[in-house]
C-alpha cells in the first residue's frame, strides 16, 4: 500500500490550510496503516486518530455492522441483476413549446451484492434519477440506456425489481403480518401451494425482526381518525419486507430513512447490507447520511444540478474530491462535505463538477465483479426466470375474493367501535322520540313524509361521505398496487363494492327497522319489508356517487364537488320544492336527484292503499277528505310505481360502480401513456415500447386511451345492414308490433290488417325513418363501448369455457345498457309509429314532438325497464355465445372470414331472439301503455294460451332480428381488421 493512498476517518488528518501539512498527514496515515492502527469498518478503512476513546467506542459499535448481519433467513438470490446505464437524459414539458431537461446524461454501473447510494442537495435529481433507473416516471421525456444483464427492462425483468416508496403506502387497520400475507397470496406464482406462501412470510418476517409487531396495526391517520401502530422504523421495514417476499434481484428505494431516528435509520441500512450480501442489487437515495449509514455504502452516485458530480466507490470519495482540490476538513462527515460542497454557490463558480468528473470518470468506474457472494452475474441478454408469463397470478376470482376480504379488515376500524355505535344509537333514540306513534290521520301525513326523507337522507349522507373520504385515502395504496401488477382495476371495485354492502347495511337496518316501528309507520310486515328494501338500494346508489367522485378527484375537490351537488340533489327530490313549483325548462332536473327515486318509493310504499281521515280541514294541503293515496301522488308529482323507482335506483347504484371504475382505469391508462417510460424498458431508442427519441410518443390507436375511431367503425357495420336489410325487413317488425299489441290474431291477418288500414302495402314500412335514426347511432355507440370495455377489462389470463363466456355476457351487456338508455326515446317513437294506436305519430319528428310536448322527461323513462330486460340479455347472450363459438372455431385468435362470422352470428342471435322473446312482448306493450299482465293471464286463458301469449310475433322477430345482428356483426370483424391495420401500418 503506497504512501499516497488515502483513507478516511471522523477524525481527518487532512487539511486545506497547507499542502505540506496535508502530505505529512498522509504519511502518517500510511505509517499508521503499516503499524496496524487501522480498523477496517464494513468497506472503510478508519485510520485509529491518536487513540481516542470516543472514537474507538464510536468504532466498536460500527463493527457490528458486519458481525449482526444475518442472512440464514433470507433466501439467496436467484438470478442477480447487474443494472448498468449509459447517457440517461429526462426532460418535462412546460408548455408552449419550452421544456426542461431535469438529468444531463448520467452513466454509471451497480452490481449484485453493491448498495449504491444517490446523494444530492434538493433539487439535484436523485429522486427522478432513481425513478428513471426504476421504471417509474409516467411523465416526460427520456432518453438513454439502462439495461438489466445487458438487456433492456422488460415485463419479465421488471418481476425481479422491487421498488419502495419514500412514504409507506400502507393499509391503517391490517396488521404487519395481515399486510404481508395479503401481498404474498395475491402476487406470489399461483403454482405456489398457499401455506409455502404463508411460510414465505413468516421467514419474511423474521428477517426483518418482525416478529413482535406481527399482530400489530400498522396505524396512522385514516378517514376514522388516528389508529395506533408499529413505530416508524417498523412501517419502513415492512415496506421493505412487502418487496422482499418476491426475491427482488434488484431493490430501488426512495429516501428509505425518511423522518426517522439516527438508530432505526442505521439499523434499515445494516437491513440493506443484509439483503446485498444475499448477492442482490440494492439502489438508494438518501438526503444526509451519516458517517456510520455513510460507510454501508459500496458506491456513490453525488448528483449536482442534474449531472454526476462523483459516481465510484464510497472509499475513494474523499481522494477524488482532493485531487480537483477540495480536502475534506478534519472531524467532517464526508457525506457533508460532498453535499456542502456542490451546494456552494462560492465553490459552484469555480467548479463545473460535471466536467471535472467526466475527465475521471474511467478511473472511478466500478469493475463489473467475477464473483458474486451467492451467484454468478447471469449472461448477458439474459433475465431471471419467472414461473409462468401470466399478468396477474391471481385469478380473478382469487383476486376478488383477497381484495374484499382486505376491504372489509380496513373498513372494521372505522364502522365497528364505540363512537359509530354510540352515533347511531344516538340518532336512533332521537328521531323515534320526536316521531314516536304519529297519529293516523291528514294533519300528520307531512310528519310522515318528514321522517322518511329525514331517514333517507341521514343513511345516505352517511354511506355517501363515508365512501367518498375512504377511497382518496386509499389511492395511493391502489396506485402502488396496480402498478406492481398485484390485481386488476375491475376486481378492487368488485372488492370494494362487496365489502362495502355488508358493512353499510348493517347499522342502517337496525336504525331503519327501530324507527319504523316506533314511529307508527305503516304497520305491514311486508311494506316494512319493502321499506328496508328500498332503504338498501338507497344506501348503495349513495355509495356509488361517492365512489365515482372519490375515484376522479383529490379528496379537497371531492368535498366541494359533493356539496355542490348535494344540495341541488336535496333540493330537487321533491320534499322541499314541488315538481309544479319549477319551471318547465329546469323540471327535467328533479330526475338527475339520487334521492327522488328512494324518496318516491317509501311515500308509495307508505300510503299505498291509504285514505287519512280528517278531524279539520284547516291547514290540511289537499282538496278533499279523507286524504287518499292518489290526491298526495299528485301533489308530490309522483308518476312511477315502487317497483320503478327501486329499479332506477338499483339502477344508479350499478352504473355508478361501473363508472368509477371506468374512472379508474382511464385514470391508469392516461399515467401509461402520458409520456413516460412504457413496458419495452429503456433501450437504444429511448424509454417505451416504441421508444422515445426520434420516434417520440404517438398518442395513436390502443396508445391514447380511447379508439374513437371504433365508433366510426360501429357506425359503419351497423350502417351498411342498415340501408340494406332494413328496409326491405321492415314489414317484419311492423307485423310482430300489431300482433304483440292487442287482439290475438295472427301474422298474415295482422299483415292484411295493416294492408287495408293503410289503404295500401306502404303502410308496411311504417316507421322505417325511426328504425334507421335509431340502429345505426345504436350500433356505433354499442360497439364503440364494447371495444373498450374490453380493452379495459380483458378476460382473466385462467379464464376458459362457461367463465370465458360469462367474462363476455358480462361486456356486451354492460355496453347495451348505456346505449338502451340514451335511445329509449327513439325505439319509443319507433313502436307507436308501428302500431295502429297514436295516430298523431306520422313520422319521426313528429312522433319526438308529441312525446315530448306528453313527457318532456319520462320519456327516458317510459319502457325504460323493460327495454332494459330486453336489450340487455340479448346483447349478454348474443356476444357469450358469439365468443364462444369463434374460440371453438379458429385457430390462435384469428378473425373469421366474412361468411364464417356470418353463420356464427346467425347461431347466436337465434339462441338469443329465443331466450329474449317474452321480454320483447313485454317491452313493446309498455311502449304502447298496455297492460302485460292482462295480456298473458287475463281473460282465463289456459297455460297453454299464455306460454303462446309469451312468443306472440316470435316468427317474425327471429326472421328479423337473425339477419341484421348477423350481418352487422360480420361487418364490424371486417372494417375492424381493415382498422387495425391502419393504425398498425
């Protein structure tokens, strides 16, 4: 060892004030080393300064740093991970043309068993510089090489690489052990028996000397309040512990000593050490280390102003810093002196440190290493080896069943304590003491109606705001999550929303069910029933709009968004204003109220049947005595039944969950694509599948989100059928039309009928102009939902068979129902232009006029459900069966021919024009205002009458309905394909 080298201490014997003093210095440490008055600390030789005795104590304790590392719980690693990275360049947008570049081509190397620390003032870009290595940017610009084994990071790489958040993103009210296990069964290989996974977690635990807080909460503020739990270091180590159950070749952590201790955030980097010497990859950044934390270091990478102002081995910090002339004082850190160092504006204006080190940078540069403490470094071009290549190794039912049962441990904490109970137990005594046992009679009934919109209110507001402050507090758990590729969007919602029922209902039924009694409500067990009934759909349409805005926005535009429209929505239900107290122009808006329908509902259930007598006709706000159910539907402006109102509302609660995981997933797409770095890794092209560079960033095609251009595609299948077929199969429907709506005849007498009505064969194509303005923005809008719903919620990688098709049902239906419901008005319009019974409905302007001139806003809703009953099966069980059938016969995915989709289609549209039928009677009379009842069981008809009543027009329909959903169909796989291949080209 020559009398030049330099070693390092607290105590440096090195000193800027004189040259000669600092060569005499260095011969004493060379002279100190030779006599053996040196310690070697981790990967730091200390030179012993004069024996002192708190350094010498201060080095006894650094000695354990080695000596405690125990690896006999970790497994070793199987495939370890070099990560190397040449001329990395980040830059952000500003707009207007203008862009920063943040990282200024920065090199460097780590190897397994190394921990490289990245050092930094604030603002140096140690943070993006971590995240760019990672593969965790999703905005910006970059550019550059970073390679795994000489390979660009892909899906199969990206398995082995863990990353921990500066914060710990962790559920409040699961335990240590609970947070572990749920990671470890959802994300480890599914070949895995389960109690190995469990085993896994216990070793897990022990590694990170878990095991006395393994039955404590994590803890935190959460949206009860404050839950006591583990200790800082403790929630850092289970973060850690959470990425090491996957064997993680390489670890990425942000800030791992974050706001704690000087001793808990020794003892993370003594856990870091641990998990090197298992022969991984460690890479971290950290703001201030000290000497101690300083000397776990193999390597450093000191950023300054986005550029490497030193990247080499930890060791030779304090030599590289004196051979451009800046000595470390004596009994400095020399993590300190290197940040005081850069961030003096003084030394900036002499010193360029990204060129001073560039002139050096070969001869810091690390040696890749020969040998590795458990393994060899694999081969370049290679990657480990993961079991299977599927996306999530949890099947989907797996992961819906994890997420609800880890949905209903985080909920436990905030519904199932003293404070709820006493709240609802409070709330429950007062209104039964101030409504006990209203009287029966007229001068009551707005009491009545007070109690049961108070009690819709309260229980909704509760469930609303309870979901809507829970989930932004669990974003970023998600967030983690998904990125991690744990589960998918549509199984957490599924999770959440089951989870949820259970545990809103259940303090809400028993208030619901004391007042109800109590209060001298309508004492009949089954309009209590219904009562509950209604109370829970409520509860759950609630619940959605609080899940759709808490999944869209921050929780601070959530509460003011949800303010806003509560109070229009309170306002407008019908209890405060009356429907003739608004204006024609703005009663339409009374129907967009979440609380109308349930409000409705109960006053129906209420006074079903019911006449109050009157003891004055004082102050009494009705005409006439006794009071009678239809006098106080007119003065509330009530025109649906219960069961109509529940069905809206049902209704609400299901679209409502849908859209808040469209939300959701838009959400994550618009991160995937926003310009940052994609699933083909970092490679000679740039950051992305497709690079970015010189080919940029196409927001083209599946890449921005949403395909539009599948709506023109719709439109277009749908409208080549269209101007075809549907005039020439008009007569069909406008023959199953009069033969559904009344008198039984058959479809020849009904034809003639038609014939002789109109005075000629024209008035067979009756309605054709309805038929067309409805089918073709129909079929556009349906495929155009259909595509990305599927693109959105691909089937589960397991999914085979009747789970295949239920996967498929579940898509086609999901895109009808939207589309039933913008267009009721139309096939409404349709129906009556067919029939013989709205002479007034000539054409289909005038038909939209006195619809609604009649129902300026039912006519959304008039056969709305039924529609629905319809449609929607029909679209299910068409696309389940198409699927189905098209898997069966093609090979690998392949498209079918235009014939060969054709006879697919007719297959399937028959079983569904035949499952669907009696549906369809029941749809065109509701059109038309009729009774369906009377219909199939009226006028005595035997059972063998009104099965036949339930496919009256069957003939017709399936002769109709078979060809057109065929055809159009068949097109849409061929203009599909053409699509696809000029977004591919």
């Amino acid at each position: 060892m020559g009398d030049d080298e330099y070693y390092y201490s607290e105590y440096y014997s090195e000193s800027s004030a004189s040259q000669e003093r600092g060569r005499r210095s260095r011969k004493r440490s060379a002279k100190a080393v030779r006599s053996g008055q040196t310690r070697q600390v981790g990967h730091v030789t200390v030179e012993m300064d004069r024996g002192s005795d708190k350094v010498a104590a201060m080095l006894a304790a650094l000695e354990t740093t080695e000596a405690e590392l125990d690896t006999s719980h970790l497994e070793p690693c199987a495939m370890p991970m070099a990560l190397e990275f040449s001329d990395v360049r980040y830059s952000v947008d500003l707009g207007g043309g203008a862009s920063k570049e943040i990282l200024h081509g920065v090199s460097g190397a780590v190897y397994p068993g190394q921990v490289l620390a990245i050092l930094g003032p604030s603002g140096a870009g140690k943070t993006t510089l971590l995240k760019v290595l990672a593969q965790r940017l999703v905005t910006g610009k970059s550019s550059g090489s970073v390679t795994v084994n000489g390979a660009p990071i892909d899906d199969k790489a990206k398995r082995s690489i863990g990353y921990v958040l500066q914060e710990d993103h962790l559920l409040t009210e699961l335990t240590v052990q609970e947070t572990l296990e749920f990671a470890a069964l959802i994300r480890l290989p599914r070949e895995m028996p389960k109690a190995e996974k469990l085993a896994r977690v216990k070793r897990v635990i022990k590694a990170f000397g878990l095991e006395h807080a393994s039955k404590t909460k994590i803890g935190g503020v959460n949206f009860g309040g404050f839950t006591p739990g583990v200790s800082g270091g403790e929630k850092k180590r289970t973060s850690i512990a959470n990425e090491m159950l996957f064997d993680p070749s390489l670890l990425f952590l942000d800030e791992p000593t974050s706001g704690l201790d000087s001793s808990t955030a020794l003892k993370i980097l003594k856990e870091l050490r641990v998990l090197a010497s298992s022969g991984r990859t460690v890479v971290t950044t950290i703001h201030q280390p000290s000497s101690q934390i300083f000397s776990a270091f193999d390597l450093v990478a000191l950023m300054a102003g986005g550029e490497l102002a030193y990247f080499g081995p930890a060791k030779r910090v304090v030599e590289y810093f004196t051979s451009i002339g800046l000595r470390p004082p004596a009994h400095f850190n020399p993590a300190d002196f290197m940040l005081e160092v850069v961030s003096s504006p003084i030394v900036a204006d002499d010193y360029n440190f990204g060129e001073e080190f560039a002139k050096q940078m070969v001869k810091y540069r690390p040696e890749r290493p020969t040998e590795l403490p458990n393994a060899p470094v694999a081969a370049p071009g290679t990657t480990p080896r993961q079991p299977g290549s599927r996306k999530f190794e949890a099947s989907f039912l797996t992961q819906v069943q994890l997420l609800t049962l880890r949905a209903f441990r985080q909920e436990r904490g905030d519904i199932f304590t003293k404070l709820k109970t006493f709240q609802y137990a409070a709330i429950t005594i007062i209104t039964s003491v101030l409504w006990y046992n209203i009287a029966y009679n007229a001068s009551t009934i707005n009491d009545r109606v007070g109690l049961m919109f108070f009690i819709l209110l309260y229980l909704s507001f509760e469930s609303l705001f309870h979901t809507l402050i829970m989930f932004p507090a669990e974003r970023p758990v998600f967030s983690k999550e998904r990125q991690a590729g744990a589960y998918t969007t549509l199984a957490y919602v599924i999770g959440k929303s089951l989870a949820d029922i259970p545990v809103s209902l259940t303090f809400p039924t028993v208030i619901a069910s004391v007042v109800y009694w109590m209060t001298g409500l309508r004492p009949d067990f089954f309009a209590f029933l219904t009562y509950l009934i209604i109370l829970w759909v409520q509860v759950m349409s609630a619940q959605s709009l609080g899940l759709l805005i808490g999944a869209v926005m921050t929780l601070k535009k959530a509460l003011v968004t949800v303010g806003v429209v509560l109070l229009g929505m309170v306002l407008t239900a019908g209890f405060y204003v009356s429907t003739d107290s608004l204006g024609s122009w703005i009663r339409w808006i009374r129907y967009v109220s979440v609380f109308l329908y349930g409000f409705q509902a109960m006053l129906l259930n209420e006074i079903k049947g019911e006449a109050y007598p009157c003891f004055t006709s004082d102050d009494i706000p009705y005409s006439e005595c006794p009071v009678t159910e239809s006098q106080i539907r007119d003065f509330y402006g009530i025109d649906m039944s219960i069961a109509s109102n529940i069905f809206i509302s049902l209704a609400i609660a299901l679209v409502g969950r849908f859209a808040a995981y469209y939300g959701l997933v838009l959400n994550q797409r618009a991160m995937a694509v926003s310009g940052g770095i994609g699933l083909g890794g970092i490679g000679s092209g740039g950051i992305g599948s497709g690079g970015i560079g010189s080919g940029g960033i196409g927001l083209v095609g599946s890449c921005a989100g949403v395909r539009y251009s599948y709506l023109v595609t719709g439109a277009l299948s749908a409208g080549w059928a269209s101007l075809l077929l549907q005039p020439l199969l008009q007569p069909l429907d406008v023959i199953k039309t009069r033969v559904q709506q009344g008198a039984r005849v058959s479809a020849m007498e009904a034809a003639r009928s038609v014939v002789r009505d109109a005075g000629s064969a024209r008035g067979l194509w009756r309605g054709t102009g309805a038929t067309l303005a409805r089918a073709m923005p129909g079929a556009g809008l349906y495929f155009f939902a259909l595509h990305n719903l599927t693109r959105a919620w691909p089937p589960p990688d397991d999914a085979s068979g009747p789970w295949a098709a239920l996967h498929a049902t579940a898509l086609a239906s999901g895109a009808r129902t939207g589309v039933a419901v913008v267009l009721n008005p139309l096939a409404l319009v349709k129906t009556r232009i067919e029939s013989s019974l709205y002479p007034e409905y000539t054409s289909t302007v005038s038909g939209l006029r006195a619809l609604m001139r009649a129902h300026p806003v039912r006519a959304f809703s008039i056969g709305l459900p039924a529609s629905l009953a319809r449609d929607v099966p029909f679209s299910g069980i068409y696309y389940g069966v198409y699927s189905q059938l098209r898997s069966l016969t093609t090979v690998d995915g392949e498209r079918p021919a235009f014939v060969h989709a054709l006879g697919l289609g007719l297959a399937a549209a028959t079983a569904a024009v035949v499952v669907t039928h009696p549906q369809d009677v029941v749809r065109t009379r509701a059109h038309l205002g009729q009774s369906s009842r009377e219909f199939f069981v009226g006028g005595g008809l035997s059972l063998s009458q009104r099965v036949a009543a339930l496919f009256r027009g069957v003939a017709p329909r399936i002769s109709r309905k078979i060809l057109l959903s065929a055809i159009a169909w068949a097109s849409f796989e061929r203009i599909e394909a053409a699509v696809d291949a000029v977004f591919a080209g």
